[in-house]
C-alpha cells in the first residue's frame, strides 16, 4: 500500500508539473493547438500504480489475499495461501494501453482504450529415466518433465471525456471498463505412469510444490499427478471509471496529459475451476485421469473510492 501511495505522489507531482510548464509557457502561446469538432486522436497511456504491482494478472491481490490476509508489511505472499486457483481482483487499468479519441463537441470527446499482456512459458527440467534404470541400475538416461503455463490479463474501457480550455486543458469523464486475468497450466512428463511404475520420477518443484493431489480426497488413486489446472485463476469484470486531470497540447497535434482514475463500481466473476490428475486406478488395474473440483465459481462485487490509478498519456491528434 506504502508503495502505491508514493506513486500515485509521483504521478500527481507530475500532473501538476505538466500544467505548471503549460501555465508557464502560455505567455509565448501564439496559436490555438486545442483539437476540432470531427478531429481523431491515437495514443499511448502509462498507469504508474500497476506498474508499481508488477504489470500482470498475479500482480493484482487475489480474493485468498484478501480472506486470509497472508500479505506481511513488506509484501511478501506466503506460499500456502497464494494459490494460483484463487480468483484475482481486477480493479486498476492496465499498465500499458492504446487509446483512441474523437472530438464530437468542442468540449466533449468519444474515447476509447485496450490494453493487455501475457506470455506464454515452457519450464523443462531432466529426470532420471526410470524404465533405463529398471533395466540396467548403472544406467544414466534422462528424459524432461515440462511445466506450461499460459497467462494472460488486461483491460477495455469506453466511455466520454469533457474538457475546460485551450492549450491547457482540464479534463474529466467516465465511462465503462471490463477487465480480464489468469490463465492455466498444462504438465507433460519423461517417465510415464504404469503398473510395474505407479508413481514415476517427477521434477520436484511438481511433485513438492504443485502437486496438491493429497487432499483431493481421491481413494482408488494412491498416487496422482497433475496433467491440466483449468481456469487458474481467470476472472473478468465489468466497472465503471471516473476520471479527472489536465491534458496540454505543447505543440500542434500532440499533447501530454495525466489523470486521476477511480473505479467506484466493478462486478466481477470466475468460472468453475479444477485440475486434472492422472494416476494408477488400484481397483480397475489401469492408468485413469481424477477430475478434482477447486471451485464451482467466485464473484465479487468492489466498491468504494480506494480503488484508484493514474494514467499519463501521450496523444497525436489528425
């Protein structure tokens, strides 16, 4: 929270810079930059505050967080209580976004902004081969155990945008944002699951670290392995934003601006989520897959003024 406040500070001391260049230089203002009725604008807007966060879908807190209240001063998230299956509160903009813009009145604007990112990542480590060593204990072959996880988050809003003056511009609007987080995780493994071999090597940070299949209540499995979490962590919601700052056109066509944000409202909700095991039915003599239900479904619904960013923009208009 320390860390947010400063910069949100930051941003603030910067708005208020920017318009204090402007007032400044506003004596050697010899034309008029601001932008005409039918005028359209493409830019680029920073959120400091989610940057502070990390900039992606874990960065944000999460409902266990919350519940549990696991962050310690210095924000460090215990391990036992931050799982990945747990639902993300989605209330700040993204870092990073394009925005667009369309002067309909001399004072009033049609603005938009998407914003996302996420990734793709592979995490291989080599085993021992347990059919080589089976055959022959000197042996040394290898085979990889992988880790893929695929995650993703970001933001869409639209809505309308009122400004007061000429060159320096104060500005205000609202409008309607919905944002998204999460992904899933799939697992492929070297040494395959048989009945001479029902629990193979696996790499330890699964087997020590992921792998939660001892209390999922299973009875014909004495061993399972993750093969898919389904939904880790996915959320999306729908807001509403309210927005407040100065924008200064220091030349013709472009302008710098800088804005409060605030989130009154967002409702949000998260599928059912589960993780797929496989492992050695003991019963039926055979390799079988345990569907272990994580949750049928969160929602939540935010409100109050604590839910507050800050966007520096930088828009060409045409």
């Amino acid at each position: 929270m320390n860390t947010k406040i400063k910069v949100m500070a930051m941003s603030l001391l910067c708005a208020f810079s920017v318009g204090a260049m402007a007032q400044a230089d506003k004596q050697k203002e010899a034309k008029d930059y601001a932008p005409k009725v039918g005028d359209m604008a493409i830019g680029v807007n920073f959120n400091p505050v989610a940057a502070a966060q990390g900039g992606n879908p874990s960065s944000f807190s999460t409902v266990g967080q919350f519940l549990y209240g696991s962050e310690s001063a210095d924000g460090i998230i215990s391990n036992a209580e931050a799982k990945p299956s747990q639902m993300f509160i989605l209330a700040q903009q993204p870092m990073v976004s394009i925005s667009y813009k369309y002067q309909a009145k001399e004072h009033m604007a049609f603005k938009a902004s998407i914003g996302f990112s996420g990734g793709y990542i592979t995490y291989r480590e080599y085993v021992n081969d347990d059919k080589a060593l089976a055959l022959n204990p000197m042996a040394a072959d290898q085979v990889a155990d992988a880790i893929n996880l695929n995650y993703t988050g970001g933001g869409i809003t639209a809505g309308l945008e009122f400004s007061a003056g000429k060159n320096l511009r104060f500005v205000g609007g609202f409008g309607l944002m919905y944002s998204f987080g999460g992904g899933d995780v799939t697992f492929n493994y070297g040494n395959q699951i048989t009945a001479l071999n029902q629990k193979p090597t696996t790499m330890q940070k699964i087997d020590k670290n992921i792998n939660e299949f001892a209390s999922s209540g299973c009875t014909w499995m004495d061993y399972g392995r993750p093969l898919h979490q389904k939904n880790v962590g996915i959320s999306q919601g729908i807001g509403i934003y309210a927005n407040l700052g100065v924008e200064w056109f220091f030349m013709k066509n472009v302008s710098l601006g800088a804005t409060v944000d605030l989130t009154p409202i967002m409702v949000a909700f998260q599928p059912q989520t589960y993780t797929i095991y496989e492992g050695y039915d003991k019963y039926n003599n055979k390799v079988a897959q345990y569907n272990d239900l994580v949750s049928p479904g969160s929602c939540y619904l935010l409100y109050g003024t604590d839910n507050i960013g800050v966007n520096i923009s930088f828009h060409y208009y045409f």
